[in-house]
C-alpha cells in the first residue's frame, strides 16, 4: 500500500460528534424532507417503513461501511482512495465516476437551495404575495432574477464553509447548523401535530397497508436507502479520509442511519398533519414544498413565520449536503492534482457555474430546450442519480469483495470500535458479499430500464 505523504499534514475531524453530525448533515437532505414521506405514503405507511428499514440495514449499512473503511484506511479521498488500496489497477475509475457525479449534483443542486434560501426571504417580506398564488409566485420566482442570485448565494456560503476546511468549516458549521436543524424540526412538528384534523395525516404516513405494498415498494426503498445516505458519490470516502484511527465506526454508522432515518420520519410527522388538517393533497417533491404547503401554511396564524421556520429547514438541510459534495471534487483535486484549497475551490466553482446557469435557466427561458428529451437541470440529475450513482455503489461493493477484501474491510471497521463483536459488523460480511450486490443490481435494472 502507499504511504499517505500528506498523512502528518492531513486534517482531521476533532471530535467524534462533530465528524458524526457532518457526515449526517450530509444525508440529511431535500429527499428527508420532500421525498421520504411521500414514498412511506403512497407504498403503505407503516408498511413500507418496515422494508425501508430492513433495506437500510442489509444494504445502506453495508455500503456505508464499505465507504468509510475505503476512506479511512486509505486516508485519501476518492480517486487516490482506489489508486493506495488497488495500486496499478483500473479501481480508481470508480472513484473517477463518484467525482463525475459529485460534480454534476454540484452544478444543479444549488438551484434548489437557492429557491429555500430566498423563500426564507419571501415568507419574512412578502407573505402576502407567496399566498395570493403559491404556484403563480413559485413559476416567477425559479424564471426570474432572483433564482440566480439565490443560486449563487447557496453555492458562495456552502463555498466559503469548505474553504475554511474540516475542522474550522465543515465540521464546526455541521455541529452548528444540525442541531438548530433539530429545534427547527420539532417546533414544526408540535405545530403540525396541534391542528385539528391532523390525525389523518398520521394515518397517512404511519398506517400499515399491505395491500399497496409491491415489489416497486421495495425498489422504491432500495433506491432511497441509497440516496438518502449519501452513497455512491465519494462523500463517505471522502469524508472518513479525515477521521482518526481512533474513532468508533460502528457508532459513527448507527448515529448516522439512526438520525437520518429519524429526521425523515419527523419531517413527514410535521409536514403531512398539516397538509391534511388544512385539506391539501399531497403531492412530491417541488410541488409540495413550494406550493402546498405555503397555501397550507397561509390558513394558520403567524403561518409566515412557521414558513419561514420550514423553508430555513430545507435550506439547512441543503446547505450541508452541498458542503459535503464540494468537498469530494475539492479534495480530489488536492489529493490527485496538488492543487491548494483555494484553489482547487475556484476550479470547482467555475465548472460548477458552467454547468449550472443552463440548470438554472431550465426554469426559465431555458424550459423547453430538451437534451435526449430532458431539460438540462433534468438531465444533469438524471444521468447523477439514476446512472452514475447505482452504478458507483455496486462497482464499489465489486471493489470490496475482489479487490480490498470483505475481511480487510471488517478489520478497518473495527479498528478504534469500543464494542468487537457487534451487530453491524456481524451482518457486514454475508450482506456485503451477497444481499448488496444483488440489489444494487435491481436498483441499476430498474432504473434504466425506465
Ligand atoms: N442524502 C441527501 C438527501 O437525502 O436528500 C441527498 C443528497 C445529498 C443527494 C448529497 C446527493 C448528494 F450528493
């Protein structure tokens, strides 16, 4: 194996919270708030939530431990991850496709933090206006001016986090931003959870339903497990590259599904009591957040403020998961290209900007310029999560099993935890070598056979 040159000088996560609230920070994203607790809906509430569960363990812990052990025991982020544990091989194009794909996220996911940030602004300042026409207002708003400003204010604060590095940025802004992220959350759910009628929208989320669960159920819970977590993309290498020898995989792993699986259900329990007890439909993703629940929002007293409170969520929620994707191209190129912080930051802004603008004109002028039938902020998201994600994830787990070791990995894993012989390393090895990658292998079918 190659010695890690920069091993002396190489950061590290201070604290074993800090690096446990970064790495949760990053999954805890847009697809906790809008995304989960529609899937739980629609696939049966209670139900579903048991085979999301069961998914998460025998496959999103698995491929969560294969990243951090690639990470840690390398002590390098992505590309030079592969090239010191697989040297003279072609391994490191995986690490190649996690860059890939980070980079493209990059390009678009500021669009929609920027659409959170400034509707902050607007619930403070123009209230009346968001609920004249929520869906009028949200059309103007993403076409218009202000999406690029908001757009750039998303990617410059996330920029300027990382550029402070892990310990004074990352880490520091993490352990900050999560824990007002948990306040945030509990304050809206004690509001949704006192409205009238708000049962219903319980019975929504948590109601077992067997009868509408399927087998599109559970590729719809494989296919979340993966993106909820962050996997696929060389964040966890990334991340694990800065954590000390010392640290408790096993508890930093169980701290993070445990708290991104919890936030996902809050979210739902604040969001849908309130979408029901005011007599909205539920919808997905863009049209719940940024239409529905305004509207819904517009029928409480002070509903500005617990607005405001919602889309400060959102935007929290987003802002890390971009931190944590910057840092994977960033320490790319300063592990594999020598280039300093700053430096490396100003490449990634300036792809990302190139890439971006068309994303953010997608809403606007650019809404019916098509690419293989998809507008650009389509596509870019397309070929990163239903492409070059699944297929990262189950190259990586190939990498694991006939490259790096089952074994060898388990070791890494160990290494630092307080506790040997504990369950996630007992389920580690058969989940691993055979119940991930077979269902990585539906998750990659399924999606492109769509
Ligand atoms: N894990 C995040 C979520 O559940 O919303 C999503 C995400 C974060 C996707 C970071 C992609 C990413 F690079």
């Amino acid at each position: 194996m190659r010695e890690n040159p920069n091993e002396k000088k190489r950061e590290h996560f201070a604290s074993q919270f800090g690096l446990v609230m970064a790495a949760v920070g990053s999954a805890v994203g847009l697809g906790n708030v809008w995304r989960f607790s529609y899937i739980t809906g629609i696939n049966g509430g209670g139900a579903f939530l048991v085979i999301y569960i069961v998914c998460v363990l025998l496959v999103g812990v698995p491929v969560l431990i294969s990243e951090l052990t690639i990470g840690r025991k390398s002590g390098f982020s992505s590309v030079a991850a592969f090239k010191t544990l697989a040297p003279g091989s072609f391994w490191w194009l995986v690490g190649a496709l996690e860059v890939f794909a980070s980079t493209l996220i990059i390009s678009y996911y500021p669009v929609v933090a920027g659409w959170t940030l400034g509707y902050v602004l607007e619930s403070l300042t123009d209230w009346s206006f968001v609920t004249a026409d929520p869906a009028a207002t949200f059309a103007a708003f993403s076409s218009g001016w202000k999406a690029f400003v908001a757009a750039a204010a998303a990617l410059l604060c996330s920029m300027l986090i990382v550029l402070g590095g892990v310990t004074s940025g990352i880490e520091k802004w993490s352990s900050l931003l999560m824990p007002a992220l948990g306040v945030i959350l509990l304050a809206l759910l004690a509001r949704s959870l006192s409205l009238p009628g708000a049962f219903e929208g319980l019975s929504f989320l948590l109601q077992p339903d067997f009868s509408k669960l399927g087998v599109r159920s559970v590729l719809d819970a494989l296919g979340h497990t993966f993106y909820s977590l962050s996997l696929g993309m060389g964040i966890m290498i990334t991340y694990a590259s800065y954590m000390k020898k010392d640290v408790d995989l096993a508890l930093a792993a169980v701290s993070i599904i445990t708290l991104d699986t919890l936030v996902a259900l809050l979210a739902g329990l604040a969001i849908f009591p309130t979408v029901f007890a005011l007599g909205f439909d539920p919808a997905q993703g863009v049209g719940l957040a940024f239409v529905t629940l305004p509207a819904a929002f517009a029928k409480i007293p002070a509903g500005w403020l617990f607005s405001a409170l919602f889309f400060l969520l959102l935007f929290i929620a987003a802002l890390t998961s971009l931190i944590s994707l910057l840092q994977v191209p960033i320490a790319f190129l300063e592990d594999s290209a020598g280039l300093s912080r700053t430096k490396a930051a100003l490449v990634v802004c300036t792809v990302a900007t190139v890439l971006g603008v068309p994303a953010v004109l997608s809403f606007g002028p650019m809404a019916d310029v098509t690419f293989l039938g998809y507008t650009w902020f389509n596509l870019l998201d397309t070929l990163a999560n239903v492409v070059l994600m699944p297929l990262a994830g189950f190259l990586g787990i190939m990498f694991i099993i006939f490259r790096f070791g089952v074994d060898a990995s388990l070791a890494e894993f160990l290494t630092g935890a307080k506790k040997q012989d504990n369950l996630l390393a007992r389920i580690y090895s058969p989940a691993i070598r055979w119940i991930a990658p077979v269902a990585m292998s539906l998750i990659l079918l399924h999606t492109l056979s769509r």
